[in-house]
C-alpha cells in the first residue's frame, strides 16, 4: 500500500445530547468515506469507527464537525463520555455538566483506553458504577464513582470517591486523577489495575 493510501481510524458520534442519535445529513456525510462493502463498527462507548485517509484527516474532520459530528481519536485516550438519555431534560439531568465533562477530558492521552460514564438520575442508565471514573447527577450536586469494572471475573461496581459535589469542583478532580493516570500509570496499564495498586490518597493527591 503507498503512504498516500494508508488509513487511520477515528471514533465519531452525534455528541452530547438527548440519546444516541445521528440525521441523515450526518449519515450522508460519513457514506462519503466509506465503499459500498465496508462496514462501520459501532462501540458500546455510543461511537462508530471509521477508516479514513490519513493525507486526509484534518480534511475530512473538519467536514463531518461541520455536519454535527464530534471526533476523537482512537487507541490509548480518555473515550467520549457514556450517557444516560437525558429522558428529564436538559437542565433537570445536569447535560450542561455532562456536555462539559466531554469537552474538557475526551481525547486526552492516558496510558490505555480510559471509560467515562455520565447519569442524570439514579437511575443509571449511563453506567457509571461500571465505568472507570462515573458521574451521578443528585439532586443538583454530583457523585463521583471510580475504579468499575463491567466485564471479566474480576467484575466490579466503582466506589464512590466523592459526594455532592459541585460542578467546578468535579471538574477539578476528574482532572486530577486523569493528570495522576497520566503521569503515574504504566504503559497499557488499564485504569482498574491503576486504582487498585495505587489506591485512593494518590489518586487524587488529598
């Protein structure tokens, strides 16, 4: 294959928002890259993957943020916030938070994969319990959840770090521990494995 040629994948979503949604128009515009035979993989982050040009990207990323899509890389890098549906509305489910969360940490570089989970409610429907760092919205402050882990025998619900906290002061911890993760965690060292050798004081630097 020349260098010309050669593909890179990126994630793609409708971003933030009431449910997992993409339009037409934002179907249309990824089609464009795609041949009749290839097939888009579609995560359980709420992502498609899709192969693109490398020559190209800057190009070709521009035009789908054009059309309403968010990009983010793929590989070792915090993943797109997981949300719930938003079911109760923007300001009654926090989404201004969850909106932020994403533009703030999505796409920064860590030492493997890192999941981010968002709920509005109780309810869960994000899954931030299983998550690696999860938020839940309660009442009008939120809850910090860290270290899930949803899959494998070593399954394991996230403990909460902190509660009712307001919006700024999630900000600022969620960029502690993702900085702590950084700096601190180990070539393909998953956050889980993190969390457990290094343990809570560390994590957080309190």
């Amino acid at each position: 294959m020349e260098s010309d040629d050669k593909k890179i994948k990126i994630a793609v979503n409708g971003g933030i928002g009431f449910g997992s949604k993409l339009n037409a128009k934002q179907l249309l515009t990824i089609s464009k890259y795609m041949d009749e035979n290839e097939e888009l993989e579609l995560t359980t982050f709420q992502q498609l993957y899709i192969e693109i040009a490398e020559n190209k990207k800057e190009e070709v990323i521009k035009e789908f943020e054009s059309a309403g899509l968010a990009c983010y890389p793929v590989g070792s890098y915090v993943k797109s916030l997981r949300t719930c549906n938003f079911c109760k509305g923007e300001e009654r489910e926090g989404m201004p938070v969850a909106k932020e969360l994403n533009k703030r940490f999505a796409g920064k570089q860590v030492p493997f994969t890192l999941k981010m989970a968002y709920t509005g409610c109780p309810t869960g429907c994000g899954e931030p319990m299983i998550s690696d760092i999860g938020v839940m919205k309660f009442k009008d402050q939120y809850n910090l959840y860290v270290g899930g882990k949803g899959k494998g025998f070593d399954a394991e619900v996230g403990m909460l770090l902190k509660e009712n906290l307001e919006p700024e002061e999630l900000y600022e911890i969620v960029e502690r521990i993702i900085a702590n993760y950084a700096q601190l965690g180990k070539k393909r060292e998953s956050f889980f494995k993190f969390w457990r050798r290094i343990g809570k004081d560390q994590l957080v630097n309190i």
